[in-house]
C-alpha cells in the first residue's frame, strides 16, 4: 500500500504543522506539493521534505496528476474556489475551518459535492477526534445521561492578535463550539444571542472581550459558551453537558469528570497498559526510528535506555528475588560501569 | 528519505501491537519480515501488511540483507542470542524489557556492545517516553524540586495470568520502577528488600501479593515500591517524588499534580491549542488518510465533518455575527438537508 | 457572660435544626421559647430541652421579657408582621430568607428599621459564612483575579416536593445567587432574564425545570445560573467567578480551585494542623463534653481513644525509637489486654 | 443542664486553643480554672474568661470540689502524676498525646483506670473525630474495600522547632499514624522498623529527616510512613489504604478520593444543602450570637446580610418570575438606598 500523497495549500503556522504532522508523525501518507501566496515560504518547506516541491498556484497543485488529495490550509476567503476545483478533479480534500466565509457560498459547496455524487470534503472540526469530545460523545449516545438538557461551554485564549476584531471571536472561536454543539446533540442551533458585558480593561481597544453566546437548538436545548481571547491566563476549553440522568465535564485538565446519580463525582481509572502507555510506545517507536535514520553517520542508533539500562534492571531484580526469599535486605552487585569502555 | 525496514521476531500480544504501531501509527518505517515460535501466527501476521514475509529462524530474519533493524519481543530466554546476532550484524535493534533474564548475560551482551563499539540496542523502557515521567525528569533536572529525597511508587494490576508467580512480580512488575528510579535520579540503586504483607485472599494460591520493596541508591535516597498485581481494580501506576523544595504526583489519572512552597496543589494549564488539541489533529489526519486510502470503493472519502458542517457552522456564525451587532436574538436560517440529495 | 435568650418561630424541618444547633453546636445562646402553627410539634421540641417552653402566638413569644433574641423560620407570608414586631420590641432577629415575599412588603421593613434607628434585622443568607463563599470573596476583595467580569453558577437539586412550582424554583433557589452576586460584587442587579429550554422529562408535570437565568448589574457584569432542581443526582451548588487575571471554582467538591497567571490550576495546601485539624478538635471536645454530661450514669466518661490506646501508641514509639538508632526491625513488647480486667 | 466545669491543666499553645474552644465554640462546657507553670501565662487567659480562676497547683485545680472534669495540656512529664490524681478524684480527663512519656508509665495508669472500674481517661488522638478518617473508618467497617492490607501514609510539616530531635519525629509526630492504624485496623502493631535516608539539606544539623517507618500489624498488614518535618511547603497529612475490594486516599486537599472495582475514581457528591452548608449555618449563627452579645453598645445586631439585602433579593426576584412567565428580559426596580437613611 503506497503513500497517498498529498499537496498542502497554505503553509502558515496551521499548514506548517500540517506538513509536519503528515511528513512526521502519522503513517501512509506524503506531502510531495505545497503552496502558499508567499512563493518563498513554500520553497522553504518544500526543501526540507523528500520529493516535495513548491507550486505557485494553488489551481495547479489541485490539477497536478501526482496529487492524490489536497489539504487545504490558505486563509478563509480562498477556500470556495479551491474546494470547487478539488470537487472538479475528484480530489479527496481536508479543509481547515471555515469551509468558506459566509452561508451561501458554504451552501454552493455543499450542493455542488451533491451534484457530483461522491463524498469528497472534510472539514477541520478537529474537536471530534479529541479523546475527550469523543469519551463524552459516546457516553451520550450509549445513554448514560439520558436525554442532553443544557450544554456549558468555556472558550478562553490567553491573547488574539492585535488584527482580532470582535466578529472574529464568533467566527473563529465560537465556530468550535457551534460544531461541538451539533456533534453531540446530532441536531441543528436554530437561535443565537450574543451578549456583551462589560468588557475587560486588558482587552485591545475596540474588541468586545468577553462575549456570552446564547444558542438554542431545534429541541429546545439551550446552550451558553463563554467566549474570552483576552485572558492572560492560558488555553482553557471547557465543555460541561448536563443531562436527565447526571453531568460531565471534559477540559478540566484532568480528564473527563462525571457526576453521577450514585452521588460520586470522578473520572475512569486507566483500565490497562495499553490505555496508560499507549502514547508512551507509540512515542518511544516513533524516536527509535528516526534515531536508526540519524543513526549511520553517528554510531549511535538509539534513543532511550540503553544496553547498560537493562544490565542494571538485571542485577537489581536478581537481588529483589533473593530478598524475596529471605526476606532480608540484599546488597546489588554490579561491575564499575566506568570499567566497560563503551558502555 | 525511504522506510526503514524492520523484522519483528515474536509476535505475541505485545509484538502483534508493535507491527501495527509501525504500520499505521507511526511515521518512516516498515515490517518487512515477521518471526515468531508459533510459524502460523507470524504467516497471518504477515499476509496483513503489503510486502511483509514471516521468515522462520529468528537468526535469519537479523540476518536478512533486506532488514534494516530489528524489535525483539520475544519470550526473554531468546533474547540473548538474539540480541547477539544483531550486534554481530551491527543491526539496531529495540528490545523489549528484560534486555536479558539475568546480570551476568546482560553484562556479556553489555560488553559485547562496547567491543563493537556502535551503540546499537535500545531497551524497551517505555515510561521514559511516557509524558508525565518525562515532565518529572525535566523538573526534577530543573531544579524545581530541590534536591530529590524519596520516591513513592504504586503498581497494580487488576489481574494477571495464572502462570504468574512471586518472582515475576519483582522481574516483570518491579522492573520497571527500578528503571524509572535510575531513570530519574541518575544513580544506581546499591541495596533492596522485599517486604511480604498478608496476602490478598483474592490472589491465586501461592503467589505473595502484595509485595513492597524498599530500594536505596548509591547517595541515599529512599525508594518504596507497592506491587499489587490482583487488585480487581484496575491498572494504576503512580509515582510521588518528595524533594527538598516540595512534590509531585504522576499517575493519579489527572496529569501531573505539584505541591509546592507557595502551598498549592495542582497542575499545568494546558498554554495552548497545539499543546490541547495536538492529540486531536493527528488522529484526524491520520483518520482522514485511512479513509482517503478506503474512499475509492465507496465514494465517501471522509472520516469526519462534511461540507454540510461547514455550512451549518457558517449559517449560524453569520447569526452571531447579527446579534453581536443588535444585541437581539437572532434566528438561524438555513436549508433542509433533505432538499440537497446526497448532502 | 450569660447565654443570649432565643425564641425559635417555626420549628419545621429548618427551625428544628436551628433549635438543635443553638443548644448543642454553638456556644452562648440558648433556645428558651419555641412556637409553630402546629401547636404539638412547639410543645415536642420544648420538651427535649432544658428551661425551654412552647408559645402558641409568635407576637407573644417576640414581646416575651424573657426572650432576648428572635429566630424567624416560619413560612414567607408570616415574616412581614413578626420582623415588625421584633422592631418594635427591640429584639434582635435572624430572618430565615426571604425577607418577606415581595419586594413592596420588604422595602416597608428596610424603612421601619432605618426609622427606629437599630440595626436589627439579619437575613439568613447562609453561602456568605459557608468557607468557600468566604475564600473567594476575600481573594476578591484582595485583588487576585483584578476586575471580575463574569459568573457562572449552577444551583440544581436531586428532587423538590410536589407542591414546588417554577416561581419557585426563582424565589427559592435563584435567590441564593441573588445574594452571592451582590456580596461578592459590591453592586446591584439591573436586569434579569429566565430562558426556558425543553424540560426535564423526569420533572412533574407542568414545571419548568431546568431555567437559565441571565443577569448584569449596574457596571454591567454577566452573571449566568443554571438552575435544575429535578436532577435526580445530588446537591450541587457551584460559582466560576472570571476576572481580569484569572478565574476560580467553587463548590466542585474539592475545596477552592483557582487558574492562575502563571499557568496553574490547583487550591491551596492546608498550611498547618489548625486547618487541618480545628474541625476535628472541636469535634472531639464537643463529643467528649457530651460524654461527660452521660458519663455518671455508665461510668464511662470517654467517646474516643481511651488509656489502652496511650498504652498501645507509647510501645510501639518506644520500639520505634530503638529502631531508629539500630536501623534495624524491633519487635514491639506490649502486655495482654486481656491480662488487665476493665482495660 | 448546667455546663460542665473544667480545669484546664497547661495553656501553652495548644492549652490556650481548648480554653477558646471550651469557651467560644462549643456548647455544654466551661472553663473554671486553668493552671501553668507559668503563673502569670495562666492569670492572663483566666481574666479573659466570665467565672474563670487560675490555680497554682495542678493537683489543686484537679481536686477542687468545682471542677467537673480535666483537660491536660501540660507537657509530657506531668502527664502520669496529673492522671493519677483524676483517677484518684474520680474526674474525667481529656488528655493530649503522648498518655505518660514511656510504656510502662502508661501501663501503670491503665492498671489503676482498670482498678478503680470507672473508663475516666480519653487520649487527645484528634484524628479519630476528624471527617475523612472518620468516613474512611466507617466505609472499611462496612466492608467497602474487603479485607485492608497496607497502609501508605504521609506526614509533613513545613517546619520544626529548633529543639525537635530525630527521636521526637517517633514520638510526637509517627504517634499519631500509630493510632491512625490502630483505629483503622482495630489490632496491634507487632514490628516497627525506621529507615533513613539521606538527609534533606535544609534540616536543621543533626536531625534525621526525612525518616521511613515501616510497621507490621498482628495479621501482618504493612503500613509504611514517611515523616518529613522539614519540608518548607505545608502540612500535609495523607493515608492511603488498600484493601483487596479498591482503595481510598485522604488528605489530598480534596476530600476523599477511592478507587472502585467499577473502574472510577473520585469522591462524594453533596448529597443536601445539610452536609454542604451544615458548618455555614454553624458559622452564620455563632457569628450572629456573638454580634446580639456586641451589640447593646454599638446598636447593630447583625454580622451578616441586613434587611436592605432582603429586599434587594425580593426585588430582583420579582423580576425574575415576571421574565419566567414573558420570557424577555426585564429591568430590576429598587428605589435608591441613599434615599433611606440608615438601610
């Protein structure tokens, strides 16, 4: 099974970090064309992948026969032309938030993808592949809190960019927890409020910082998201979903908490290895690699613990058995490391 | 820059997880040849993944030209002549715990490393890799806790399998803290005891569960450790370092939590979204890859939110976007769904 | 400095638990007049305690030359009059919330007691002495989170009786947070609105349940409340407050947890063993004092650790003691119990 | 029921915190007469107390005919000759740790209590009464964690005086973790070992801290303690048991903390406003029988919300309902405070 390879339109931060996400962490995939309004960053990148090379129009490295899918990543007002054309070529296409800037040319897209017949778009709702959106999302579904009632959201930054205008906390910070809204209620908002209290003496001139947002769902769920890019503090996104048979909070910064009607607040103790040092294999795998590819010009193929790690882990263990037996404490017995030259 | 090629030999449960974590999870590698006592699992294992063969001598599978690197995660008693092999055949290789079963071969093996003079092998300690244990070193190298006095660890398993006996719990359990203690504190541990409780009534006949052991390293510092391995509960592994300018809690399943000299308790705000959300780009490129690789039998190329998301998400934005300005509620106007075929 | 005189009126479930916490929690005061519409139960609760009589008319007990204070936890209706009448006669009183039941009949009592000249009258708005409540407002106060900007709270119940309708889920529940904003504000509510999303299905019939009330106040603060009082799960009573430099949680059921500036979330360390312990001593002599008072009768004059236990505890410290100059296990040398008859 | 009349034999410290306690926070007790070895220390407290004396002699104050019963704070050494006298007179006593200074001192005053028939002693081991060990105690009795098998605990404190030695962290501190253990477990403590490793270097010279005791019980339970008493962060005082049904932390300033063969972890929601504002109401009324006391000189009776807080909540929730029927917001009406003279 070949790499699918992928070209990446826009390499500004986001895209940069898609670039590298693709090139670097995740498997069966390639970046072999990138694109950005400015030809020279894109040259740049472009360098330092394998067969990756730069394309000035975006157009072009949507065409190109080499392309599998797209990426796209360019700002919000060049979204609808580039997804219309990946639609064209029958290319497979991720695109970040906001599918395009308003309802109507949204509304285009979506029609124009119907015409043609297969499924090729996918929006950069990240939020749903987040361990603990999706922990809560399947709890709701499997029912564990009843029918959903009322949902609590907290969207805080520690600062925007001095180009940040207000609309722009709706359009790109409550759009978040619009989607979430409608991921886990399977439903659609039907009302909006946005409240503006006083605002915070630290926020930039002219910004309404913070903002409540008041949203109502086609059930009649209500919703409130605290949304507040000037903090100081750091990131804090935080979902609360309360529900006829108990509430759960995801963003706490520990893990998913649950209150429940057996009157105990908490979260899931780590069923197995897998859950607990999942993360931790897949890291150690991903840094033993790339230290055998650093490898040949160093001598040093590794990582991580070494042989002499694992000599240690021997003669300690040797002694805890005899102690075990006996019952006494057991002096270790080890060569003077320094007496291996190499080791 | 090509994969690198990989032989795992032993593909048990913990081997079986590697080929898939080199083969779907991680980036710029490849299983090319599979060994494992039991020649039909590896022939399954095999037919799994694009050109990968199951080769039936261990030592032919080192010696394979095609083979770039080994993992062993074979039964311990293999390991030494493997490992050898590899050496001789200067191939890197990552060796699941132990590196040997006693001192006196792992000092062999050691030594044989340092002769060659490349360092080729990489033992399978994965809590160095894990992000809390790492976030503890790098603290503890900061400085933030003063100098390091004690360490208390937990490590239970909810059960374990019947062939288990009292040693294993010291050679496969204990193991890992001895590696963690070294790990952290840079020295090596100089004596041990293993303290035998009553035993849990739960605990099959004959096994001394639990265990404590009581470790000290070269400069003093004190080490408890309570294996536990039939709690019932689940999988716990905790770690509280003391030092001389406060604590730190890993593993209580809430992140890493502090005490310190200002006399608060707790953790790290997460600073930002790469930092929140990292987690949740990589599973949805890594999801959307998959699905683009699936997409070409059943038109749907997508893993995630579709065009329709994007569009609901604009419609409602625009909504705020009103009512920002007129303070009003606002009502969301969109299509139906069901008007658009294939939406 | 003798006890303060009490009259209690109204010994429902609230008064007979302020008539209990005057005569054997709290130290000064001493409940001498009961009354309640429902003559018997007055009569009942004057018969369990020393010097204290029932009173059928609540003016008569407020007029009583004996009494030298009022507790009012009659129903609403029956404030109005008995506040007046303990404003004429002098008598200080402690006024079970609401004031009286509108905000016409409440003004009335502000001006009468503003006329007579003596601060009298205090209302029973409880969270204000409750220790979180109280940390927060100082932290406030302090400045630790500069301006606050917003709150969010949630008030829910696990169950209401029957005769509940959703005025009162306002009157009864929202009034707390009435008082928790205008105290830890400092500044008065302007406006107010109660949205109403789909409801409970659990609720009773014709209930409105859950509510989100929406209120600013005069320098236009957003404060939200969810207010749920069918939830089926428990009590829980929770504030967010947001400031300008950071925020803070109470009433998770984990003591004050704060997010601060420097990227921390947590609560404070207890700072001594009067923190950590006053509960328990205090405890400990009322328990033991209560066991004096019942003690001529058993012969027993302890509720806690007896002699034994001193015994017990100075043998194993004194092995302890051996133990920590030997560095070695010391058996701990005690008597039989049973040897001694009566220990 | 008259108060009972204490003697309270040394007002240190901690003699001077039970003279308060007696005196300002509990009901049914007061205190007659205090006694120190520093005359003038005595004088003092007793001039601050109604119907208070100071005694010279400690032997006198326990056998004057006025005295109901004893609480004994002086130093250790009086301890046995001041216990013997209340035996001798019949009086119960109260007496902080440590029962007499040496084992067979102790057994001495349990032979003679014994003797005399009556259970007259109590020992000051607070944490029996203290929430969390009491709600750990009461969960193991009802078999909520099967059969206990260690205990981990931890006792820190920031700081010690100058004059604290290795053997006093045996004795006044590790004392109470052997009562700890002794009341969870309901058995004796049959071996006691103290570890020591290396020395934190901001211990005082000379003192061993900190220090590992290891204890075995008669059924060979183990319970380990670390005693750090020099740490610099806060008091911290924590437990840990675990049984073969899930374990239960305290301590950890969050309430107490299990983890359950159902896989959670976490604590206890507040099932009613009782357990959750039960010390609030406390607090409310005590503070509120003190301000009536005040308040003949100064006019005002109150230290808490007055009537114009009253009419402020009703006005606000006037509104409310008029918004809950409406559904719009609605504007509070209140006239201005400045307009009553005296609200």
């Amino acid at each position: 099974m070949s790499d699918i390879k992928i070209a990446v339109l826009g390499v500004g931060i986001m895209g940069a970090d898609h670039v590298a996400r693709i090139t670097s962490r995740i498997s069966g995939a390639a970046v072999v064309v990138v694109n950005d309004y400015l030809a020279e960053k894109a040259e740049t990148i472009a360098a330092g992948i394998p067969d990756c090379r730069a394309v000035g129009d975006p157009l072009d490295a949507i065409a190109d026969a080499q392309v599998d899918a797209v990426v796209i990543a360019s700002p919000g007002p060049s979204h609808e032309k580039q997804l219309l054309a990946c639609l064209e070529h029958g290319k497979p296409v991720l695109c970040e938030k906001p599918l395009t800037t308003d309802a109507e040319t949204s509304l285009a897209v979506v029609k124009r993808e119907a015409e043609l017949g297969n499924r090729l778009i996918q929006v950069g709702f990240m939020r749903r592949f987040d361990r603990e959106y999706a922990q809560l999302k399947s709890m709701l579904d499997a029912g564990e809190f009843g029918r959903p009632l009322v949902l609590h959201c907290v969207h805080r930054n520690p600062a925007v960019p001095p180009t940040f205008d207000s609309a722009m906390v709706v359009r790109d910070s409550l759009v978040h927890e619009v989607d979430v809204t409608r991921f886990l209620f399977d439903e659609e908002i039907t009302s909006i409020q946005i409240i503006r209290p006083a605002t915070n003496p630290g926020a930039p001139e002219g910004i309404q910082d913070p903002q409540i947002a008041i949203m109502r769902t086609a059930s009649g769920k209500h919703i409130d998201v605290e949304l507040f890019v000037t903090t100081g503090v750091a990131y804090e996104v935080r979902t609360e979903l309360v529900g006829e048979k108990g509430s759960a909070f995801i963003g706490l910064d520990v893990g998913l908490v649950r209150k429940t009607a057996t009157g105990m607040w908490g979260g899931q103790i780590t069923p197995g290895f897998r859950e607990r040092f999942g993360q931790a294999y897949d890291t150690e795998f991903q840094r033993w690699v790339d230290a055998v590819h650093a490898g040949a010009t160093t001598g040093d193929y590794t990582d991580g613990p070494v042989a002499w790690d694992g000599y240690a882990a021997a003669a300690v263990c040797e002694a805890g058995v005899r102690s075990l037996n006996s019952g006494e404490p057991v002096d270790v017995r080890m060569v003077a490391r320094e007496s291996i030259k190499g080791a």
